[in-house]
C-alpha cells in the first residue's frame, strides 16, 4: 500500500460484513493470494479513502529467485514473515471474537491494542460500525456498552479514541 488505507472483508451471500483487517500505508495485502495463485480470493479490500497501490508479480520473482537472484530470495523471506505475522494478527482476532459478552470482546480487542501500542491511551483503525463488523456484534450493541463502560469508569472514549481507566482486576 503506496498511500492511503483498506479494509480487508468478507462479505457473505447475505449481506454480512466481517471485517478481518485494516491495511494502511507501508503495509501488504493478498499476499497469500499472490503466492498461491490458484486460490480463489475470499475476501474483499475495501479502500476508505484514495488509494495507491503496488502490485507484484510474484511468478516473475519465483522465477529470478529459482535462477539464484539473491534480492528474489530476501524479497520471498520477507513475504514469509509478513505472512507469519498476519497470521499473528488472524489469531488475535479470534481472541477478540471468541468471549461470548460483547464486554468480553471489547475488552479482549482494547487491551491487545493497548498492549501493541504500549499504551493505555490509544487510537484504533476502525469506526464504531467498522469495529463491530471486525468484533462480529451488531453497532447498536456495541455503542451502548461503550458507553456502559465510560459510565462505570473502565473507559474514556471519543470517536475511535480510547484510553482503558481501570486494571482488569478491578473490573
């Protein structure tokens, strides 16, 4: 991704959206797509704003690295270790996905990005609908436990702008 950002989804034959991803400028997408190249995509990227793009023909780089180009074998070494931590970022959905309480899944999703972050004050890549699509909650839901959580004291939050209050302990 050259400039801007997209939303990777899956979007079912029933007009369900879930969200697996941001990608933002500096990051890859559809790689996996592009070394398996007969595997049919089942997901979408979504831009959320203008969008440049690179693509790469990854046969062509198959190709210079199977005649022994050294760029060609760290180029594919990188590709592998973009994948290995996408991967990671896959799992951690899960995680987020898995409690049963729509508090349980916010909580899992806020104290992993504070955690990425290192920070108990963060910013998160999704909007309120865009984070429930990618915790598989309806935004309705979402918004009033939220809000619940500011009340009680466990979150300050302002648009996509969170600061966790209180230790897990404490809840």
């Amino acid at each position: 991704m050259l400039d801007g950002s997209v939303t990777i989804e899956s979007n079912d034959l029933w007009g369900n959206r879930t969200i697996l991803s941001h990608v933002g400028k500096g990051h890859l997408f559809a790689e996996t797509y592009a070394l398996l190249e007969n595997e049919p995509m089942l997901v979408d990227a979504v831009a959320n704003e203008y969008c440049r793009v690179l693509f790469l023909c990854v046969r062509g780089i198959k190709e210079q690295q199977a005649a022994g180009k050294e760029w060609a074998f760290r180029l594919l070494s990188n590709l592998l270790m973009i994948s290995a931590h996408k991967n990671l970022t896959l799992s951690g959905r899960s995680f987020h996905t898995s409690p049963k309480s729509i508090r349980g899944r916010v909580m899992a999703y806020l104290q992993s990005v504070s955690i990425q972050k290192g920070s108990r004050e963060f910013d998160i890549p999704f909007d309120r609908q865009q984070l429930a699509d990618y915790l598989n909650l309806e935004r309705t839901a979402l918004s009033k436990e939220l809000g619940k959580m500011q009340r009680e004291g466990i979150i300050k939050v302002r648009k996509n702008h969170f600061c966790i209050m209180l230790e897990a302990e404490d809840v």
